[in-house]
C-alpha cells in the first residue's frame, strides 16, 4: 500500500512538471452578515496563536489547524481563554516543502484579533464562506473595527430569475466592533 502510494505521488509529481497548472481564483456563494451566522455553529472574537500544516486524513489535501484562543463567544458554546482548533483547506505541511495554495481561503495571521464564523464538519470546525467568514480586528476597546476579507473569493448571488451572478468585490470599508457584534447578537436571538 505505501509503495503504491509513493508511485502514485512519484507519477503525479511527473505530470505536474511536464503539464503544470495553476488555479488562480475560487468563487463562493456571497454571504451578508445574516447568511454568514445562519450558517455557523459558532461565532467567536479571539486571536490565533499557532498554525501547523499537515495532510488531511484522507491524504489527498493539505489543511493547516489553527489554534485559536477564544476572548468572547456570539454564538455557541466556547468560553473566554478556551483554545479551539479550526482546520482550513491549504497551508505547507509541517517539515516538509510541499504546500497547498487555496485562493479565498481564510488565512489566519498569528497574534490578529479576528471575528471568525465557524461550522462543524465532521470533528473540524471550518471557516464558513472561505474568507468572508474570517474579519480581521484592528484597534482596541471602543475604537475596534472590523474589516472585510482582504483576500476573498470571487463571489455569485443568485438573482430573482434564478441565474447566478458576479457581485462586485467590497472596498475594506471598517466597521465598529460594537455594531457588528450587537447586529450579530440580533441575528443569535431570531434564531440564525
């Protein structure tokens, strides 16, 4: 089986050299903030403390877990200074130089506050809507913002006749903390 399975990367390694190809762009469902928490489990504010790539356990992908200290939990069950793994798709797997790129995908910076919307997949939490659901913070107490994705996928919404559509990329236009989370907290309460 493993001699199979280096074989099988050897050949794959081959064809990469001989035909190589690049995916440039990843194109997600465009989420509003109430899309974003209808869809998550959990909705937490923290900071991301650690990163380590490694095969998925299927070994066909490369992911990178996150470790993430929680500072305050919108939705679910987390509590403040609980450290959460999040696992998204790409990163380097650890000791090695074999990478994963995965355009639009939530790429945590260490030690960055963010506001991060989370789903269960399986035993993993994953970022919902790729990038859209990763806000970085900047600044502190009242003066904090938050800011959109910076490096989103390329995003559709379906329009009335049912076709789906290309929506424009946003400006990294701020917004307070305080107004997100109080509008986040509204969504909580009607049941998204």
């Amino acid at each position: 089986m493993l001699f199979a399975s280096l074989v099988g990367l050897l050949v794959f390694s081959c064809i990469e050299l001989v035909y190589p190809h690049t995916t440039r762009a990843a194109t997600v469902l465009a989420l509003d903030l109430a899309g974003l928490v209808e869809r998550s489990d959990l909705i937490v504010i923290g900071r991301a403390k650690a990163r380590r790539g490694r095969w998925a356990r299927h070994g066909k992908a490369i992911v990178t877990d996150v470790e993430f200290a929680v500072q305050r939990a919108l939705k679910g069950k987390a509590s403040l200074g609980q450290r959460i793994q999040i696992t998204r798709l790409g990163g380097t797997v650890e000791g090695s130089e074999v990478a994963l790129t995965v355009p639009g995908e939530a790429i945590f910076s260490l030690e960055q506050s963010s506001l991060v919307f989370l789903r269960r997949s399986g035993d993993e939490l994953r970022v919902v809507g790729m990038a859209q659901g990763l806000m970085p913070i900047r600044g502190q107490g009242k003066d904090a913002v938050v800011l959109n994705a910076k490096n989103g996928p390329a995003r559709l919404r379906r329009a009335p006749d049912g076709t789906m559509k290309s929506v424009p990329r946003t400006a990294r236009e701020p917004h307070r903390l305080s107004d997100v989370t109080a509008d986040v907290e509204q969504l909580v309460a009607r049941g998204h």
